[in-house]
C-alpha cells in the first residue's frame, strides 16, 4: 500500500515536471516563422506584428513588473528600442504573468510601472498566457529577435540580453544587440541561442 501511494506520487510528480517543460520548452526555433498576434497594451490599444513590428523586424521580450532580472534590464531594453527602432527593429514588449499569482504584474501595475519608466515601447499583456506558451518562453527577461522575409517574421536569436544581469558596465556579449547588427548587415547571426537568465513565468493552474 505505501509503494502504491509512493508510486502514485511519484506518477504525479512525473505528469506536473512533463507540464511545466512541455510549457516551457515547445515553442518557436530559429528559422520559425511566427504567428501573429493580438495583444492589449497599456495604452488599451491592440498590438500586433503586422501593425507594431518594424520595416525589417523587431525585438520581442517577454518580460514583467516584479522579476528582479527584468527591472536589471528596464533601461538596457530601453536603450535597445532607442537604438534600432528607427532602423527597422523596435521593441515589443509582453507581460506572461498571471496577476493571480503576482498581484505585481496586474495590467493596472503595467500600466503604473510604463509610465513611470516611460517606456517607448508597447508593453502588452498576455492575458491567456497563449502567446508565451505559443514563442515556447519560460522566463522573464526572454527574447526572440524576429527577421521580416517573404512568410512573415522569421526567428534569428532566442535567449537572454546580454552576459551580465547585475552590471552593465561589465558586460561582454551583447547578444541582441549583436544579432540586431548582423541582420541590419545582412550577415548571419553568429550566437543564435543563449540561455535566458531570469525568473520563470507564474503560469495559470
């Protein structure tokens, strides 16, 4: 009767640890073409690639209100909107967050906290967390450079911002920002993939 029990966990634990990394790890690989979107941002507005996203691509981050990494990157994912918007790669910025599980991450704290920080950006919500789930994101900060081709907005990089959440003055590899410059070059993006460095997105139960 225990090994049962015991099993019966263990068979649960196997099925919750199946869900969390089919959550996290399905999703978009370099070479993909993304589906569009329609998101709600700040402004009430609805945002998609086909209206938001820039002339040559743009730089989607999943990203949130709370996460200790996120707030590292607030003014870096500025500087990057400031940097290649007007070169045809803005930013797109997505909150995955469910607000049950942190009240921080409320559209109504979006809203304080883009203010504040006056965020040049879209800073959109994903309420079903269908979009997440749909790039394959599992933390926040998370990005995916998107190239425009012929089929839409193809994926180039997948990964973290850079080497160096606590520093920036330290930083080493600008990966995004290196990938941007390959792609606005027309050369290949050398570093592809990273791993992303943040916390991991509160899914819905």
């Amino acid at each position: 009767m225990i090994i049962k029990k015991s099993m019966q966990g263990f068979a649960i634990a196997v099925v919750a640890i199946s869900l969390f990394t089919s959550a996290a790890t399905n999703g978009y690989k370099i070479g993909d073409t993304v589906k569009d979107f329609s998101l709600k941002n700040v402004d009430n507005k609805m945002v998609s690639l086909k209206d938001d996203g820039g002339s040559k691509g743009c730089i989607v981050i999943f990203t949130c209100n709370h996460c200790p990494y996120a707030k590292a990157y607030e003014q870096r994912v500025i500087a990057l909107d400031n940097m290649f918007r007007s070169k045809g790669y803005p930013v797109i910025a997505i909150n995955p967050n469910d607000p049950v599980k942190v009240p921080d991450d409320s559209f109504d704290n979006m809203q304080r906290v883009a203010k504040e920080k006056n965020y040049p950006f879209p800073y959109i919500i994903d309420e079903t967390q269908g979009i997440a789930r749909q790039f394959g994101a599992a933390r926040t900060p998370q990005v995916y450079v998107l190239t425009k081709t012929e089929k839409g907005y193809d994926v180039a990089y997948i990964g973290a911002i850079d080497d160096n959440t606590e520093d920036a003055g330290k930083v080493q590899h600008k990966y995004v920002e290196e990938a941007v410059n390959a792609l606005l070059e027309g050369k290949a993006v050398s570093t592809q993939e990273t791993k992303a460095v943040g916390c991991t997105i509160k899914w819905k139960v």
